[in-house]
C-alpha cells in the first residue's frame, strides 16, 4: 500500500540553500533526503520534549479530515489554492 504524500514548498535564502546544496552533496544525499531526515529529527525530538505537534487532538483531525471529504468530495480545488485565495480578497475588497 502506498502512502500518500503531500507537497511542501520552502523558500531559502540564497545563501542558505547553497549550505543546504553543499552539505547534503557531502553527506551523499539530495537535498531533499536531507531536510526530510532533519524534519523528522526536530519533530521527534519535540514530541520526545512534550512539545505537542498541534494545539488539538488526534479525534479534531479526524473530524476535519471527515468535514474535508464531505465538502470536496474527492475533487481538487482547480489552479493555485494561494492564487484562489488571493482572487477572493481582491474581489471581496472591490466589493467594499
């Protein structure tokens, strides 16, 4: 079974993505093996520490999560979400 995975955009400062390029070409892996790796380190290290991942429960994702299906219904959202956000707050504003 195949997990799903979700994209992630991250952006560096120059300088500290050429770090980034430098030291996971040393270490042998790709940048992206790389922040994965240091992703999951920080994260467990949190929750070894107490630190909760979220402000709310395991049962409020599964609620979101649920509320999410029944509203989309397996659909995607057509285009940039950012971009369809961005559209919405210009066309409320002219409304104004």
């Amino acid at each position: 079974m195949e997990v799903e995975r979700k994209r992630f955009t991250l952006d560096l400062d120059p300088l500290l993505q050429q770090r980034l390029k430098v030291i996971a070409a040393l270490k042998g892996v790709s940048m992206r093996q790389y922040c994965l790796a240091a992703i999951e380190r920080e994260v467990a290290r949190d929750a070894a520490e107490g630190v909760k991942a979220l402000p709310f429960g395991e049962e409020a994702i599964s609620r979101l999560s649920s509320l999410q299906q029944e509203v989309f219904q397996g659909r995607r959202l057509a285009g940039d979400s950012a971009e369809l956000i961005r559209e919405s707050r210009e066309a409320r504003a002219k409304g104004k």
